[in-house]
C-alpha cells in the first residue's frame, strides 16, 4: 500500500470520525433542547386551557377584550418588544439577523402576553409563542454551552422544530417546518438531524405529561380520474387566492396601526373595542384558537361561506393592535372553512376538502410546502397525500414571493421567469424583475400577442391603401 492510499484511507476515516461524533453531539443536544421545550410547552398549553375555560364561562367575557389587548401591547412594549406579534416570525429574524440570539425575558413575557390575549378572546394561535418560548430558552442554552454563531442557529431552530411538534403533535412536519421556514426555495439541511431528533422529543415530552392532541385519519377513498384532479387543481388555486389576500389583510391592518399616532397600549383598547363590536355583529366562533369550529370542519358540518373571510379580519385586528400568539391556529381554521366553503360550492366532499385546506394555506400563507404536505399524512392518514401535497405546492405557488413571515429570505425564486436577487428579505423585496425565457408560456404568448399586431397593422395599411386609390 503506497502512500496514497495511506493517506486517502486516513482521510476518510477522519471524516467518518468527525461525523460520527458530530451526531453523537447533536443528539444529546437536541434531547435536552426537546425536553426543555417539551415540558415548557406542555406547562403553556396548560395555562391556554385553564385560562380559556375559566373565562368561557362567563356569557360576555369578550367584553374584557379592550383591556386584554391593552395589557398585553404594555406588557410587551415596556418588558420585550420581541414578544409582540406571532413569535415564530421573531425567531426567523433572530435567526437571520442576530445570529439567533434572543434575549431571556421574551420567554415570560411571551407566555403571559399570549395567554392573556387568548383568554380576554384575542384570535390568535399557540405555535408562535411556542416557538418563541423554545427559541429563547435554546438561545440561552447556547450561551450556556458557549456555543460559536452557526451552531447557536441550528439550536435556536431546534427549538423552532420543537415547539411546533409539541403544540400540534406533528413530530416529522414540526421538524421539516423548523428547516423550511426559514427560507424560500431551500431547506436549511445542517439543522435537519437536531431538528428531527428536538420535535421527537418534545412531542413524547407532551404526551407523557398529558397533553392530547387531535388526530383525524380520514375515511377516504383515493379516486384516480381525471375530473377531480381537476377539482383538487381548482381548490389548490382557490387557497393560493385566499392565502394571498390574508397575507395583504395582514400587512394592511398593522400598516393602518402604525400609522395611527397613538400610545400602543391605546392603540390596544381600540382594537379591542373594534373586535367586540365585530363580535356582536358576527358571532364569538371567531374569537380565540377557534378549535371547536376546525373540529366541525373536519366532520363535515357546513360553515357559512364567508367565515374564513371574517376569521382573517379578526387576526389581522388582534395581532395589529398589540394582541400577542401564533398565527398557524388562525390559518388552520381559515382553510378549513374555505375548503369546506369551496367543496360546498363545487358539490365535493366537505370533510376531504376541509382537511385539505387546513394544510394547504398553511403551505401557501407560510411557504412551506413540504412540511405542509406531511402534516396532512401525521393528521389525516396517507391515502389524502398525493392529493394534500398537489393542493399544497399549487398554493405555495399561486400565493407569490409574499408569506406571514416577512423576514422570510429568498434563496430561489418560485418561477425561472422572475426574478428576484437571491438573498433578499422578503419585506425589503420593492418589486421584482420578469426576465421571459425564449422557451416559456409568457415568451410564446408575447411572440403571438407582436405577430397579431403586426398582421394587424399590415392588414390597415393594405385597407388604407385601397380606400386611397
């Protein structure tokens, strides 16, 4: 054996080496990270339903939504600013820009902002200040462990991945989610084993300490023909619509908030008092996790056709003026009343199409497709799949390079024919570039739309001609 091979055998062992115990390392990370999130998360969801039944007990307890709100913009405007809104959308920025540090007092801060805000009725969701909540105390771990920038990310999203398993008993989708997240068209690979390994955890962290969760394997028959392909392909491009508008719902509240000169905590008993008058007007099903309405969906009970319009109304108010949670909750009630919607219209199966369209928003309105599509497979069985995961994609398409987390970074764009520089943060994105390919739809039709016209124009000056003589 000559010396060549001495030396590419040692390098290969080397390698071998350093990834067996880069496992070995992350996996015993990833374990304390998933505990510590798991047992957090379980003590949140605890403190959601203690607080939520105690309120729902009184007939007009979403009269105290004024002051809900109130307190929660104080509490986060004077204690940690980086507790308002929906939490995963902070940790994605903390991620991006700070190199995941997020600073301990969001943790409390977020915790009690959010279960005031669902308590008083606020219409938000519990992934967010889960995600938050797993996020900060991971951060903190790293410091702990006196961890370098790059490996501080891959815990912080470790908790990302952890949180969301927890909350929605989705341990595989939780974990993708933590990874595709973060960016558009790319999915963050170094974090995927932690992140795998951080959602397993957490989730049996959950489980063993009582947390139940809703799981609705669906009786369904797959039905390969060419009609409800068709309908499957409409639906996907109905929630993209739907997807599209509640994301500009979103941005048009909180740009209409901002630019109201007022004290926040202020702003907070407006938005309140706004959502109360809007409850009298509609109905208390669109105030708080709003999970009883997404169960109904799901059994295949009609919904009045506008409802998912007004759910997006009352979260765009909530988290506009100073409410404080996750905004997933939210969008798993505004797909599945749209789907059911949409399959009440088209006289398909409304329980198949709530399900599907719980999953496909998610997909369009987050950009996460893939974690999307699995989710559908953990909650409603593997015979929906192939039909979740087209719905999913198509949404993710027709919704465009906007999503409920701005600080979301382009990596590929979603059509070869636009472009946008990669690397861009979606809220800094001011417009994009077509850039028509010599072989696409749009450059074929562009030929045909400049050949009519000059056909067109040939045929007038012939006319014209002959009208001369």
């Amino acid at each position: 054996m000559d010396s060549e091979q001495k030396k590419h055998i040692s390098s290969e062992f080397i390698e071998s080496l350093i990834l067996f115990l880069s496992v070995i390392k992350w996996f015993f990370i990833a374990s304390l990270v998933g505990i510590i999130v798991g047992f957090s998360t379980a003590v949140f969801l605890k403190s959601l339903e203690i607080s939520t039944a105690y309120t729902s007990n009184f007939p007009y307890y979403f009269l105290v939504l004024p002051l809900g709100l109130f307190l929660s913009s104080f509490i986060t405007k004077y204690f940690a600013r980086d507790a308002e809104g929906h939490g995963t959308e902070k940790v994605i920025e903390a991620i991006h820009k700070k190199s995941g540090k997020i600073s301990l007092p969001v943790v409390p801060v977020k915790f009690l902002a959010t279960v005031i805000t669902v308590a008083a009725g606020g219409s938000v969701g519990k992934e967010g200040p889960a995600a938050q909540i797993g996020g900060g105390l991971a951060s903190k771990l790293a410091d702990l462990f006196r961890f370098e920038a790059e490996d501080r990310k891959r815990l912080v999203i470790c908790g990302i991945s952890a949180g969301f398993s927890a909350v929605f008993g989705t341990p595989i989708a939780g974990a993708i989610f933590g990874v595709e997240v973060l960016f558009i068209g790319n999915l963050f690979y170094d974090a995927l084993f932690p992140s795998f390994v951080a959602g397993m955890i957490a989730y049996h962290v959950t489980t063993m300490l009582g947390i139940e969760y809703f799981h609705q394997p669906l009786d369904f028959a797959p039905v390969f023909s060419g009609p409800f392909i068709l309908e499957v392909l409409t639906i996907g491009i109905l929630l993209g619509l739907v997807s599209f508008v509640f994301i500009e719902m979103l941005e048009f509240i909180d740009r209409k908030s901002k630019a109201i000169p007022w004290w926040k905590p202020l702003k907070g008993l407006f938005g309140g008092a706004l959502l109360v008058v809007l409850t009298f007007l509609f109905s208390e099903k669109y105030l708080g996790l709003g999970l009883d309405t997404i169960k109904a969906t799901l059994q295949g009970e009609m919904v009045p056709w506008y409802m998912f319009f007004i759910k997006m109304l009352f979260t765009a108010i909530t988290l506009g003026f100073g409410g404080s949670g996750g905004i997933v909750t939210p969008i798993f009630f505004i797909g599945a009343t749209a789907g059911s919607c949409f399959a009440t219209l088209l006289g398909l199966d409304r329980t198949t199409f709530a399900a599907i369209g719980l999953v496909g928003l998610l997909s369009g309105a987050a950009n996460t497709p893939i974690a999307a599509s699995i989710m559908a497979v953990e909650l409603f069985g593997s015979e929906i799949a192939p039909y979740a995961a087209m719905v999913c994609i198509i949404s993710y398409l027709i919704t465009g390079h906007r999503s409920v987390y701005p600080s979301q970074i382009i990596a590929r764009t979603k059509s070869p024919t636009i472009y946008i520089e990669p690397g861009r943060v979606i809220e800094e994105i001011e417009g994009i570039e077509i850039r028509p390919r010599k072989k696409t739809i749009y450059a074929l039709l562009l030929k045909l739309v400049k050949y009519i016209n000059r056909l067109t124009n040939r045929l007038i000056k012939k006319l014209q001609e002959k009208l001369s003589r």
